[in-house]
C-alpha cells in the first residue's frame, strides 16, 4: 500500500515542475510532460488553486504559477491538505478517547499510544522537509537525526 495517493503524487509532481517553470505553465503542458490525463491534471490543479499552493492566470499566456517559494511549503502541509486527514492508522489523530467508527479497539488497543506518538514524530519530519528539499534533496542533519531516532525506537521497540 502506498503512502501517497496518485492525486498527492501527481501534485508534487506538478508543484515541482511549476517551480522549474517560474513563469507558468498550462495544464496542458504539465499534462504532456508527464503523459496524464490533461483533465485529471486541470482537477489538481484546481484543488492545488482552492488550497493556496498555486494561483491561476486566463488568456492566451495564463496558465498556473507557484504562490510561494517552494522552501516555504511543507511536505507536512500538502499531504494534510491533499490526503483528507492524513493519518498514520484510523487512531493517530484521535487526541481523546472516543468511539472511532474504524477502530472497534479503541478503548483496548495496546498500540493505540505508539501509533499516535510515531505519527506525531512522522509530522514534525515532514514540517521540515519542504518542497524544496525535494527537488534539490539536501536533508539537513537535524531533520536525518529525527528520521534515526524514530528507527531506533521502531528497531528497540521503545517509542516514547
């Protein structure tokens, strides 16, 4: 199971190639690029519009432009505005003890705790990679000492 959603990878992949293309692109052009649908390219391009990642411009040399740096938008705030509620497992965002219609052990689970925690640590990674990172990856060394300190609580078994 992947992580990402097409519609969240295909995105990124958008984003990443309207700030390689500074001035603007169409949907059309992004679509050819990557060899997509042109109408599934306009359906994220709409929704990247509606959430604030991009702005769009009408007439012949309209088109699509980024509305902020890419170091300035987060790995952690596309997945949360494009996933619907990113979440590790149904309980990760749960802060309270309630009835979750996807968890029929909620109240009894021993792993409950855990998962949250490892989704909490998994966001503040992902607050710190920005888009930037990815089109020129240059993981910084306190972001890599997050990433090991979650794999050696994951590999002792020890998350706290």
């Amino acid at each position: 199971m992947a992580l990402l959603s097409k519609k969240t990878d295909y995105a990124l992949l958008i984003l990443v190639y309207l700030h390689n293309h500074g001035t603007g692109a169409s949907a059309r052009e992004i679509a050819d690029e990557y060899h997509l649908s042109r109408p599934f390219v306009a359906n994220i391009l709409k929704e990247l519009c509606q959430r604030g990642f991009v702005a769009s411009h009408r007439g012949v040399k309209g088109g699509y432009v980024l509305t902020r740096s890419a170091g300035s938008i987060t790995i952690k705030e596309i997945l949360q505005n494009l996933e619907e509620g990113f979440q590790l497992a149904s309980c990760a965002g749960l802060e309270h003890e309630e009835n979750h219609e996807d968890c029929t052990m909620l109240g009894t689970c021993p792993i409950k705790l855990p998962i949250q925690d490892l989704h909490r640590r998994l966001l503040e990674v992902l607050e710190r990679v920005t888009l930037a990172d990815l089109i020129q990856p240059r993981m910084n060394m306190q972001t890599l000492q997050t990433v090991l300190t979650v794999k050696d609580s994951l590999n002792s078994g020890s998350i706290s």
